[in-house]
C-alpha cells in the first residue's frame, strides 16, 4: 500500500483480491480506526473495486482526525499533536478521489511546519524533528497546484 499511495502500479491476483476483501470487511468493522488503517483501506478498497468502504465512513474519520487541517495519527483524549505523515496520507486520498477542497487547509498547516525553504518538521511540536520524509510530504503538498491552465 506504501506504493499506492505514491500512485505506482501493483497488480494483485484474484486470490489475493479476495484474501484482502475479507481483511477489509474485518478491518472495517473494528473500532481501531486510525490514519494508516483508513488510508490503507481506501487504498485497497481502491484498487481492488471491493467497494465495502464508502465514502462516509472515510470523511468521517478523516474529520474526526484533522484539526485546521493536519491530521492526526489517533483519536486518543490525550493532547496527541497532528503530524506531516497523517496529514499527507490523507492529502493523497483524497488526491485519488479527486477532492481538492481540503487544500487549502492542508497547506495553511505544512506551511505552519515551514522551518526554512522546501524543510519542513514532522509536527508542530517545540522539540520536533526534520526527516527526508516530512521534507517530502511537505513539498509535495505545498507544491501542488489545482486548476489554472496547465
């Protein structure tokens, strides 16, 4: 699903189509519910047409999870910050669905994480760090523009 997310094809066979199926329908009805989960299930759910994850059930906890537009990882009662990692598995879902509305949102919190040009932290935490990954993540969502005439 890592791949996926980045939009590189994987085929999968039809045992495997129906071996994840049955995974999903148990996933999908578990009450762990996080980020990776959700976004992986839209993924599969995708790619294989199963088409047991409805729309709903995404925004919902795409909502329950983002906060002035950074997501979180899990819905704890503890002060859990949102990250660039959740935030950018939920910005390339929604990228699959076609749905830029978030946008804005999502760019108002990685430009909050900005440390210098093109750098950006993992959170918004004091002591927070900086990976090649949140470089990227950040970039990538700060660099994509919609509409326009290209």
């Amino acid at each position: 699903m890592d791949l996926q997310i980045h939009d590189i094809d994987v085929y999968v066979n039809i045992s495997q189509i129906n071996k994840i199926k049955k995974g999903l329908e148990k996933a999908i009805n578990s009450d762990a519910v996080n980020t990776v989960l959700i976004t992986d299930m839209f993924i599969i759910n995708d790619i294989t047409n199963a088409d047991l994850l409805d729309n709903e059930l995404f925004f919902r906890v795409y909502k329950a999870l983002t906060i002035d537009g950074g997501s979180k990882t899990i819905v704890t009662t503890e002060q859990y910050p949102s990250d660039i990692y959740a935030t950018y598995r939920f910005f390339a879902c929604l990228g699959r669905m076609n749905d830029y509305t978030h946008l804005p949102e999502q760019k108002e919190y990685v430009q909050s994480l900005q440390m210098s040009d093109g750098i950006y932290s993992y959170n918004s935490e004091i002591d927070s760090y900086v990976t090649l990954e949140s470089i990227l993540y950040g970039n990538s969502i700060m660099k994509l523009n919609v509409g326009g005439e290209k």
